[in-house]
C-alpha cells in the first residue's frame, strides 16, 4: 500500500488556504434528525430500544439507521445515546469494550437496573405515545 506524502508547500499552507472540512454527517440529514429529537425525549431512567426510536422517528424498520445516527451525532448534541439499547433490552456493545462500561455506567447512575448485559424490563419505555 503506498502512502501518500505531502510536499513542505503544502504542510505550510496557512489553515486559510486549505480546503474546508465536510459539513458533519446528518447536518441537513431530516431522518437523522429526527432520530436525535427522538432519543432526546427519552426520558431519564427510561430506556428504548433502536427499533423503537426509529418507529418513533417516522422510519419503521430502520433500527441500524438509528444506531448510525447515534454513531455519527456531533458530540456538541449531547444526546443521552446510553439510554436506547438493542430488541429485548441488550446492551449491543462487546461485553469487554470500553462502550459497555460506560453504558451500564451511566444507566445504573439514572437508576436503571442492569444484569448480565440487559435492562430491565420495566425499565424499557415505549415511544409509539410520545
């Protein structure tokens, strides 16, 4: 694989001169949008699982574009994306990884109960009346 290298010309181009980065993904997205308004309803200690957010946000069957929506939102939104979980309350994060931890981390901080990976069920909230 070759790599490409930059000249010293263009290392030292002023930051004026260098193209403009890409807008964020999702910036004139509306069914991303409409994802992030959804999961900022969610209210605290209530949890939601992908599928729901996506019915909830007008794309019944677009669990994945609910995941990829929390994936790309620009970390400025803040969203509470440790509040929407896989079908039957799952944390979908490897058991090992860093993700996990904090996802049950913050979940038990709001009082939501977690064991084995999952959520209880009265914790789960539907958003189909929201």
């Amino acid at each position: 694989m070759r790599r490409s290298r930059k000249s010293l010309p263009d290392l030292f181009r002023p930051l004026s001169a260098r193209p403009a980065r890409a807008a964020a993904p999702g910036a004139d997205n509306a069914a991303l949008q409409a994802i992030w308004h959804v999961v900022c309803a969610i209210p605290r200690g209530h949890v939601t699982t992908y599928g729901a957010v996506a019915r909830a946000a007008g794309l019944p069957g677009r669990a994945r574009q609910s995941g990829y929506a929390l994936k790309v939102a620009p970390a400025a939104l803040k969203l509470p994306w440790h509040r929407v979980v896989g079908a039957g309350g799952r944390i979908v994060f490897p058991r090992s990884s860093r993700e996990y931890r904090e996802q049950a981390r913050r979940l038990r901080a709001e009082g939501v109960p977690v064991a084995g990976g999952r959520v209880s069920a009265a914790a789960l909230t539907d958003l189909e009346g929201r």
